[in-house]
C-alpha cells in the first residue's frame, strides 16, 4: 500500500510540474492563454470557416512539452504558429497536419463527374445542402470520411460530397488535362447523347459543365467525361474554353442578358444551377458564365467590390451591380439575401424562384419589405487586386 501510495504522489507531482511548466511557457506572451494565441493566429489566416480550416489545440504533454494538433487548409498559418512558439522560447511537438496531404496522398486533386453534385456541410446524405459543384470543375480533395470527401472548389468553398462523383487525380494528370482541348457548355440544360443521332443519353449537363473535346461528327462535338464516359453535345451549345475565357470579362450588358434567361427558375436552398438556386448561387453561377468567379455566399460577396453610395435615389446603380439586403442587429448589418441590378431601377434575384422586382414604390413589381432590409450596394466591374473577384481565365485551377 505504501509503494501505491508512493507512486499516486509522484504521478500527481509530475502533472503538477508539467502543467506549470505549460503555463510557465505561456507567460512569455505577457499572461496571454497560448491557444488564444494561436487561435488568434488561425483567424488572421483563415478568416472564414468556409473557404478555410485551421484548427489547432495546444496541450500540456509529458515533460512540460506543449502538443501542437489539429489541421489546416494554409500552411503559412502552421508555419506562424510554430515560428511564435520558438520565438518564445516554447518547447512542442508539432502534429499539424496540413491539407490535403500531398506528401503521403498522390490522388488530391479531382473532377466533377456528374453534371451537377451536391456538396453538404457535414459526410450525411441528410446534411443541409450548401452549395452544388459542375461537371468538369477542378476540384481539392482535402480528405476523407468512409464513402464520403471534403473537397475545395475553385472559389475556395469547403464541403463534403460523396466521393464516387469526383475523379480523383494526380497532380500530374490534372495538368494533363489543362492542355486538352475543352469545351464549355453555354445552354441553360441539355442532354449529353450516346450518338450524334441523338438516340440514347450518356447524361444531362447544364450551363458551366466543362468537357474534353474528342472530334467532330457533322454538327456534333464528341466529348468524353472525366470518368471514362463519352458522349455528343450539339457544336452549337458549346464553345472552346480557352476562347470563351478571352472572350468574357463580364460585361454588365451581357450579365444582365445571362440572369434573364433564367427567370422562372425555382428557388433552391444550396442550388447554383439552372436546375435551381438560391439568391448568391443565382448570383455566382451568372457571372461564371460570363468568366468571373464570386464568392459562393451573400455575405461572402459582400466583402468584395466598390461600394456604391445609394443616397441619391439609386441614381449610381449601374446594371451589373450587386444589391444587399438584411437585418440591422446590434447596430451591424447582416447580409442574408443578393441581388443583381438591371437597371431602370429593377432588380432581378432568386426569392421563390428566379424573379424581377423594383425599387420605384409606383410601379407593380415593387417590393416595400425587401428595400427595407437593403443594406448596401457593390460594383464589381473595374475591381482589381480583389481576390472575391476573378477571372475564370487566371484560375489556377482551370
């Protein structure tokens, strides 16, 4: 009993030492608690959980070394993190794992397979619906869950998808892939078909889908998928990527052309497609198609852009700008709902489905409630160095 007693005391004494140690090693930021310092570290580097992760835990380890765990999407934060701990003098055990693992992982990069995806904010066919991804998209696969993989799209959206419908690929085989030569699809919906006769379908495809071309067949473009599958598209609704990248700078005229083709479509919580979309996926998938990729969410496109001043009765809007709606709570604005303006003090958005409204309280269409909640309006035309805002063309991922 004497040597149990013994050793309960000594266990108790080590802890003891190794947690002041710990907190010894955190005075060195002036009282500071050390997660808070690093996690102060995380949001200087990712801002934003959702085009973003860094999540990094600090523990008291034995011999008063301090663990370093967690992931992250940005290794200059790991980097950061370990840099302010060996400035002060700290002792640790680094276990961040950066993502994706592109050491010990070869297949990190991937393709949307299917002409539409669906990507959830956790691995459950029963998680909400977030945002949808396109066939042909490049996508980040930064890791996975059983059958299930958080990918990263080419606007920085972190989601998970089941894996069977992205293609992953090496690094090496994405590369490949650029210099194909691919088209884009231009029509709202369409089918992709088995023969140039148009008998039999290989699969649906919607405006943004990108395909490797693979010949010609009379007015028919042969395509193949990024899964193996191959199929006929009508020439007509395609056009060669790398020419409609030069050829769309997202002129406002064109914007405002793009968003009226898909009035009538059905308002869809997480949607960005012409199948249906929510008021930022309405957004975001209009100026895709006219080469410039935005934010996924309101709020997040919020943050970028010219602000233009709306005191003077609208009279600054020009088409093509961005209008924001939401509640003022606690004197903050809160961004919940995205328009595009048309011009001649119209607007048009995704509310029920793809609609017009007005900002003239005499006109049929205006709707008093929503100018309310309008909070703020944004330009992105002639925005440079904002990287919300880029062209499809400078994309690294395209």
């Amino acid at each position: 009993m004497k040597k149990t007693y013994d050793n309960r005391i000594y266990l108790c004494s080590f802890t003891f030492f190794a947690i002041m140690f710990f907190m010894a090693g955190c005075k060195g930021y002036g009282e500071k608690n050390l997660q808070k310092e690093i996690d102060s570290i995380s949001v200087a580097h990712v801002p934003d959980h959702r085009i973003g992760i860094c999540k990094v835990k600090a523990d008291p380890g034995e011999g008063g070394l301090v663990i370093l765990s967690g992931e992250t999407t940005e290794a200059s934060a790991k980097i950061d993190i370990i840099n302010t701990l060996d400035k002060e003098g700290i002792k640790f055990i680094d276990s961040i794992l950066v993502i994706p693992d592109t050491v010990n992982y070869k297949y990190y990069s991937g393709l949307v397979t299917l002409s539409v995806i669906n990507l959830r904010k956790d691995p459950d066919d029963a998680s909400e619906l977030i945002s949808q991804a396109k066939l042909g998209t490049p996508v980040t696969i930064l890791k996975s869950d059983g059958s299930w993989i958080l990918i990263q799209t080419p606007d920085k959206y972190i989601a998970w998808t089941d894996a069977s419908s992205v293609k992953p690929m090496s690094a090496a085989e994405i590369k490949a892939w650029k210099k194909t030569e691919r088209v884009i699809y231009l029509e709202n919906t369409g089918w992709i078909y088995s023969s140039p006769g148009e008998t039999g379908v290989t699969g649906d495809i919607v405006a943004g889908c990108i395909l490797q071309k693979d010949g010609e067949s009379g007015k028919y473009v042969k395509v193949l998928l990024p899964d193996g599958r191959s199929g006929y598209v009508p020439g007509s609704s395609v056009e060669n990527l790398e020419v409609w990248e030069n050829n769309h700078n997202g002129n406002p005229e064109d914007i405002c052309i793009s968003a009226s083709s898909l009035l009538g479509i059905p308002y869809l919580w997480g949607g960005n497609t012409p199948k249906g979309a929510d008021c930022s996926g309405f957004v975001q998938s209009v100026f895709f198609m006219n080469g410039i990729i935005l934010q996924r969410d309101a709020s997040l496109q919020a943050l970028h852009g010219q602000q233009i001043d709306l005191s003077d009765n609208f009279s600054r809007l020009l088409p093509g700008d961005l209008l924001f709606f939401g509640p003022t709570r606690n004197g903050k604005p809160r961004v919940t709902h995205v328009a595009i303006y048309k011009g001649n003090m119209e607007y048009i958005h995704s509310s029920g489905w793809v609609k017009i409204n007005s900002l003239d309280s005499t006109k049929a269409d205006f709707n008093g409630p929503r100018l309310k909640l309008l909070l703020m309006a944004k330009r992105i035309f002639g925005t440079t160095n904002d990287a919300g805002i880029t062209a499809v063309r400078d994309n690294s991922g395209y």
